[in-house]
C-alpha cells in the first residue's frame, strides 16, 4: 500500500511539474509566433459548450505531454531493481 502511495505521489508530481515546464515553453513559443505576424497556438480550437470545455492546441500539447510524464513516472517506478 505504501509503495503504490508513493508511485501515485511520484506520478503526480512529475505531472505537474511537466505541466509548468510545457506551459512556459508553448508561451514562448507562442510569443515567438504573434510576434512575428504568425497565428498564435491559444487561439480555440477544441470546443464542447456542453461540458464548458474550450481547448487551444497549445492546451493539447500541455496537457498531453502532462499525462505522458504521469505515466512514465507511474510505470517507471514500478519497476524492482
């Protein structure tokens, strides 16, 4: 129980972690463009009004790479050495 406690723990702090990390970068990347006279990556692209969901890609890129640093974290450090 402890162990699978402290791999949740790890997981989660990888994705957020990620999740700064990715956020900063597509802002930069971000500023790079609109300054350049290139459409930005925050603009709506993904939209479910039912559900009050309204993505940009750059929010795609975020969040996916978040759950894919969970996930690693979380197979990773099951495994035994």
């Amino acid at each position: 129980m402890r162990r699978t406690l402290l791999r949740l723990l790890l997981s989660i702090v990888a994705g957020a972690v990620v999740a700064v990390l990715s956020a900063l970068a597509v802002t930069l990347i971000n500023l790079y463009l609109v300054g350049h006279g290139y459409a930005g990556l925050l603009r709506e692209s993904i939209s479910w009004p039912a559900a009050g969901v309204h993505l940009s890609p750059g929010d795609v890129v975020m969040l996916s790479l978040s759950l894919l640093a969970a996930g690693v974290a979380w197979i990773l450090s099951g495994r035994r050495s």
